[in-house]
C-alpha cells in the first residue's frame, strides 16, 4: 500500500481522502529533487506526517516543482494532492495528514 493523503479537521475527522493504491507516492519520495525540498523530504512512507496550513504553502511550491517532469498518472494523482492542500492552506483548522503503511 502507498501512502494516503488525508484532509482533516482540528479532531481529526477525515474530510477528504486521496488513496495511493498503486504506491505513487513513495516512488515520487524518492526522485532525487525531493532530498532537497523543505516539506516533502519528510513525508515517511511507514508513517504519518502532518502539515498545517502554513507548511502547506511550501509544500504547494514543491509540488509545482516536480509536477511538469512526471508522467501523466503520477501528474493526475499529484493534482488530487494539490487539490487537497490548497482546501488546507486556504481553511481554518486544516490539516494535510500524509498517512504511511
């Protein structure tokens, strides 16, 4: 299994899920331009990683960075993420919750 991504709430609470069943992530975690990053370098594929609405914001850059050297799966899975940190980044008490196996 790969490593989902959670949106959640101050208690918690999912709120919306992006699932990484066909482990993506983790072969995104290892392309050599994430040792480098600020956020994504920490993200553990055994487990759990939070960012708050601050964080997610540099997150978002890296994310922009990788996303035009990916293959299109890898691309359409990274917008879903995308999607999910800008709810984080622009909400009141959201979280990005990266959940490893």
């Amino acid at each position: 299994m790969g490593i989902n991504v959670h949106l959640q709430d101050e208690r918690g609470t999912d709120l919306r899920i992006v699932a990484d069943p066909d482990m993506l992530l983790p072969a995104l975690l290892r392309r050599p331009e994430v040792g480098g990053s600020t956020c994504l370098r920490f993200v553990l594929p055994y487990a759990d990683t939070t960012f708050n609405h601050a964080q997610v914001s540099v997150l978002l850059g890296e994310l922009a960075g990788l996303r035009p050297n990916l293959d299109g799966r890898t691309r359409a899975f990274v917008d879903s993420i995308v999607g999910l940190a800008e709810e984080a980044e622009h909400g009141t008490h959201l979280y990005l919750k990266f959940i490893g196996d």
